[in-house]
C-alpha cells in the first residue's frame, strides 16, 4: 500500500528514504534573537520519528534586514552553528534529511533590530506596514547577495544536508522577478532577464560557497495571481536556468503572503480544492530533469501517491497536514490511513498565529510539539462528569481519560459534534467533521462513556463525581423583527429544520461568521442573497485568511453585502432596513434570516449552584463560558484536562 510514496528518491547525492517532505513553517517557537529552543528540536525531531524522509525548516533570516520574526532561527551569526547543529544530529538519527531554508522578506518584514531599515528592489509600500523601503543599491545586491552565501556555508557547517532558497510567496526573491514589485531600470529590472539576474546571482554565489554534495533547493513562485504577478511561462523558464545554474531541486508554490487577501492563495483554506499547486508544478517539470517537489492541501495518502504516481512529480510536501497530524507518514506506513487527524484548512491555529507573531498551534493537534506518551498521568484519577459532546467536551475528556481519570459524557442530542455540525454544514466545511470524528473515536478507545440523547440529571447522586464539565456550548440569540411575518434563524438552516427549497429571494440579517456562511450556503443554491448588516463590520470573527477566501466566495455569487443597514421591518416579502441615514426596501423577500449572535448556555452552571454544588468542582469551559473560537476552546479544554 502507498508503496510509491515510500520509494527512495536521490536529491544531488542525498538518497532521501521516501517522498514525504515537512514543507517550509515558521514556528515562533524559537528562543528569540535568532536561537535554538528545546521546543524546535522537538518539534522537528517529531516529524523525524515518524518517518518524514526530508524536512525544510521554517524561513531563516540571513541579514538583519530581513528578520521578520522574533522567534525564528537565524544562520546570520557563526554564534548559531551549535545550536543549529544539535538540531540536524536529532533529526539524523531518525534517517531523515534536512534543509535550512534562507529568506530575506524585503518590502513586507514586520520586525527589524534597532538602526536598520527596509529595503526592496523599489520603494513601493508595504501593504503591511504602510513602510516604502528604499531601493536598493548596487552596494546593497552586493551585501545580500554575500549574506545568503554565507548563511549556506554556515547551514553546511551545523550539519544541514541542504539549503533552500525561498523564491516564493512574495518575499525579496519574488520581489525582484515581479513586474508588480520591481520598478528599477537598471540590469535587475525591465526584462524578464534582468529580473531573473538577482535569483540566478544569489543561486551562483550559494553554489561557490557550498560543496558539490549540498543540496540547494529552489522554492520557486509558480503564479502570482494577480496583474503584473510573476506567471507560470516566466516562473518556467527561470527554473530552466536555475537548474543550469546549479539547484538540485525545485519546490513549487504560488500566492503571495503580504495580505491575507492574498494569502488565501498561498496557504489556501476549505474554499480552495486540494492539491491546487500540483498542475503549476507538472508544467515546470516539463522544463527541468532534476526532481520536483509540490505542497499545497495535500491530506490525504491516496492524494499524496497519485501525485507521485502521475509520473511528472517525485516528492510530495505536507504542512498543515503535518501540523494537524505529525504522524501522518508512520500512519501511511504502517496502512493505519484511517488513524490520520486530517488538517480541516481552518488557518485557525497556524499561519493565523504565526500572522500575529504567535507560536504555532492548531485545532486538531492541542499536543503540538509533544505526543500522547508525553501526557503525565495525573497522580490521582478522578471520577468526571462531561455535559456535551462538543469540540470542547470531546477535547477535555479525551486527554483526562488518557491522563488516567474515568470519564462520562453526557449530550441531549443523538450524536457527538455540537455547533461543529452545523459548521460542517456549509459548503466546503464538511471536512469539519474531522475536528470531531477523530476525538470521538479516540475517546472511546480511551475508554470514556457517553450518553447520546440524555440530558444530565443533576437530581441524580453527584457525589460520585470528583469533577463536573460543563461544555455545553450556545444557542441562537433569535430576533423580534417588526412586521407580520416570522423570521427563520441561520442554525434552523443548517440544521435542516428550515428548508430553502422553494426559496429565490432571501435576506440575511447580520454579516458575522454565520450569516456569511450562510450566505455562500444559499448563493451555491442559487438563491438571490442579500445581507444585511447594521455595523461597518463584515466578518469580524472571521480567520483573516478565510474571511478573504469567503467573501471571493460570495462575489462569485453575486451576494449582496450592505453595511450600516440595519432592519426596520419584515411585512408580506417586502423588507425595508436602513441606508445611509434613510431606509431602503427589498421586496420579493421569501425568507429573513437572523445570524446576530449567539448566547451561552450556562443554565447547567446555575442548576447546580441552585442544589448548592460545590462551585469549586464545576468547570465551565468553550461556548458556555462565552468563548466561541474553535482553536481557544480546544486549547482551554486541553489545559483543564491537564490541571487535573
Ligand atoms: C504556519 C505556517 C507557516 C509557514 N511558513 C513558511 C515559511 O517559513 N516558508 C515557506 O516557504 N512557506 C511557509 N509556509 C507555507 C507552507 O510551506 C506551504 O507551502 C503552505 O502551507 C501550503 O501547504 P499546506 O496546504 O500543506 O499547508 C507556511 C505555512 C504555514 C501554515
Ligand atoms: S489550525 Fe486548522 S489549518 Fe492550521 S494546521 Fe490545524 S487544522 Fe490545519
């Protein structure tokens, strides 16, 4: 099974012992100014153990002026090579490879030390900070280029099987081939020669610096989607010339990750089908002989293998889905497919963290960075009452009952998922059930009970439990609307209670997570959907990388979005909400819906408080205790099963 996947492939004169590659990930995991943590080693050494045959580290700054995190590894200094080196002797031991990967961010780095300043191939705004950086002179090409050639000796130094040079997403190396970015008219701008003169120049001196066996990999911008953008017959023809220049490999991407509007395309989400990078790298095979690589919503091993298999791509990158699930490749292995916590392309935890300089994390993987034998055992197991099988519910009782503490759940509805299942219900989302699917399986193997159509009875003996969850989640806040007739609400739509089937018309009232999905739910049926919203706000609580993805969504729907519009009324299909100070009317209305909100469900909390429970042992956790995002209830869940 999968045996294609698992076939060796040479790199230069590396044998690599299969075609799974860890894809380039900033972690912010790092120690600060430039080291080695404890929880990087892990966290690469993770992926090693379970049979990763290559890994290229998250992006390493080369030159102050490209540093764009506080916590990320660095090979500017010398001071570095031991750290680093311990980091490549972990992952050796596994028998798997790794390559340093080198970046310089030019026009978009967010962070600089003291006394430097940005710097790009023309002095055009970055769209992040607002900062022009100068144009860089001659000098500068000069100091850079020599900077990534050192930054490769020392890679070589501490032990690394390669380099990558990140030629993608939009960063100083995209800059230069750009005609969005690069303005200059000297020798580095105008034609497509002069604007392939700074990549080819840097993988020259990288080459010169570093033995013949290192590997130098090239992440090359497929497609930049945007006018202007860097295009698939230009990136093809530099790879044409970057392997005559000595990279042994290529690594194919696209998207640019200044903007989130555009980093949708970059590091897609559920609106994006899997594998979107795969054709972009067939046709650059077309021009090249030595091996390439692709990433991009890759999650499956059936996906993973007909890439293969198609015969015009060899090795396979795997980031999200790594992050979600480091044993993704043992799993494949060992034919336990059906084990795999699939990454549900939420941008939640990842790259939305990494956004705001956080450290990575995700929703389907609280244990990030360490594994379920690492979870102490708890010294004393306790007997815990669960009420809902929601995320939180299912997160909190999988990881006490691993630790050793005897768990029961409870949940008035039939099945497990809560507010999930409504999420899932949207199109593109089903792959949501995967955030419950795994947890619930896992729970039972953990031996946790639970009771399915069965509120929790709090006149039963409580005694018995040491400990009392309540994870049971919100309900819709439904809205009075002046009029003769009766609004329906967004969960009744989801859930199937309300049926859209004879529906043409329909009006949305609020643009926040749900009335947006709504929107795309009713827009794929063809139904003609407005949304009205009476704040500025659309999709406030939204991931910044989905928002951008969705609302293309709805313009590919043609879906009406009004801001500051709130409704006055709803009579006989006819709405009228405001506009500008005044009112405006929506007639042949087939249905109103309300999205505004939802509201906690604590009334468990208050029963118990009533029968003078002990406050001390009721944990109140997720929705009820008016959290509301996906990735911060999971990770409160698991921190409370873990203070047991
Ligand atoms: C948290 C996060 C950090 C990333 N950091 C980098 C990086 O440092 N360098 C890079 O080339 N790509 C980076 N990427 C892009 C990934 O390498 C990959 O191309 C992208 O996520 C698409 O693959 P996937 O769908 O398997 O995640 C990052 C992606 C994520 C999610
Ligand atoms: S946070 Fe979401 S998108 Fe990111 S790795 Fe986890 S499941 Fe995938």
């Amino acid at each position: 099974m999968y045996d294609t996947l698992f076939q060796p492939v040479t790199i230069n004169h590396t044998v690599l012992k299969n075609r799974v590659v860890m894809a380039p990930m900033s972690t912010n995991l790092g120690k600060g100014g430039g080291g080695v943590s404890e929880d990087q080693i892990n966290y690469y050494t993770e992926k090693a153990r379970n049979e990763v045959g290559l890994i290229i580290t998250e992006a390493m700054s080369v030159h102050p002026t490209g540093a764009h995190r506080v916590r990320k590894m660095s090979l500017m200094k010398d001071d570095y090579i031991p750290e680093l080196r311990r980091l490549t002797d972990s992952v050796h031991r596994f028998g798997t490879a790794i390559i340093a990967q080198i970046n310089h961010q030019g026009r978009t780095v967010t962070f600089m030390p003291d006394g430097y300043s940005a710097m790009a191939p023309s002095p055009i705004a970055s769209r992040k900070t607002g900062i022009v950086p100068r144009e860089m002179t001659q000098e500068d090409i000069q100091e850079l280029l020599s900077a990534f050639a050192k930054a490769a000796m020392r890679a070589e130094q501490a032990g690394f099987d390669g380099v990558e040079v990140h030629g993608g997403h939009g960063y100083l190396i995209t800059q230069f081939l750009s005609k969005r970015w690069n303005k200059r008219d000297d020798k580095y701008g105008g034609s497509l020669d002069n604007r392939m003169r700074f990549p080819l120049e840097l993988v020259d001196v990288i080459r010169a610096s570093v033995s013949s066996d290192f590997i130098v990999s090239y992440r090359i911008e497929s497609n930049e989607y945007a006018e202007n953008g860097v295009t698939l017959s230009e990136s093809c023809k530099l790879a044409e010339l970057l392997q005559e220049h000595g990279v042994n490999v290529i690594n194919v991407v696209g998207g640019n990750n200044e903007v989130p509007e555009e980093q949708f395309k970059s590091i897609a989400t559920m609106y994006t089908p899997d594998c979107y990078f795969v054709e972009a790298a067939e046709e650059i095979k077309k021009h090249v002989t030595v091996p390439v690589m692709v990433a991009g919503k890759i999650r499956t091993p059936e996906e993973a293998e007909d890439i293969i298999n198609g015969g015009n791509v060899d090795l396979i990158l795997l980031g999200r889905t790594l992050v979600a699930d480091p044993e993704w490749a043992v799993k494949t292995k060992e034919g336990r497919a059906q084990d795999i916590h699939r990454c549900v392309s939420c941008n939640a935890g990842c790259i939305s963290k990494i956004n705001e300089q956080q450290s990575i994390s995700c929703v389907q993987n609280t244990l990030l960075g360490t594994c379920v034998s690492h979870l102490k055992h708890a010294e004393k197991s306790l007997n815990i009452a669960v009420v809902g099988a929601g995320i939180t519910g299912l997160e909190f009782s999988l990881r006490a009952a691993q630790r050793g503490h005897k768990v029961t759940v409870w949940d008035k509805s039939p099945v497990p998922g809560g507010q999930v299942l409504l999420a899932a219900a949207s199109p593109d989302k089903g792959v949501f059930k995967e955030l419950i699917n795994w947890r619930y399986k896992e729970c039972k193997e953990n031996g946790v009970a639970f009771y399915f159509n069965t509120p929790f009875d709090v006149h039963q003996d409580l005694s018995k439990y040491d400990k009392i969850v309540v994870a049971t989640g919100a309900s819709p806040i439904r809205l009075q609307i002046k009029g003769n007739k009766q609004t329906i609400d967004a969960w009744d739509v989801f859930d199937g209670s309300s049926s859209y089937g004879g529906w043409k018309k329909a009006v949305i009232v609020g643009a926040g997570a749900t009335g947006l999905e709504l929107a795309h739910l009713l827009g794929h049926h063809g139904i003609e959907t407005i949304i009205v919203e009476m704040t500025e706000n659309v999709g406030a609580n939204v991931v910044p990388t989905v928002r951008a993805a969705l609302l293309n969504e709805l313009r590919r729907y043609s879906v009406d979005i009004r801001t500051k519009a709130p409704i006055v009324s709803y009579n006989d299909g006819v709405v009228i909400c405001g506009s500008d100070g005044s009112t405006t009317t929506i007639e042949n209305v087939d249905a109103v819906i309300t999205a505004v909100g939802v509201r906690q469900n604590k009334s468990l909390v208050d029963e118990l408080t009533e029968i003078n429970y002990d406050a001390e042992n009721i944990i109140c956790l997720g929705d009820a205790n008016g959290r509301g995002d996906i990735l911060v209830d999971s990770a409160s869940a698991f921190e409370a099963a873990l203070a047991l």
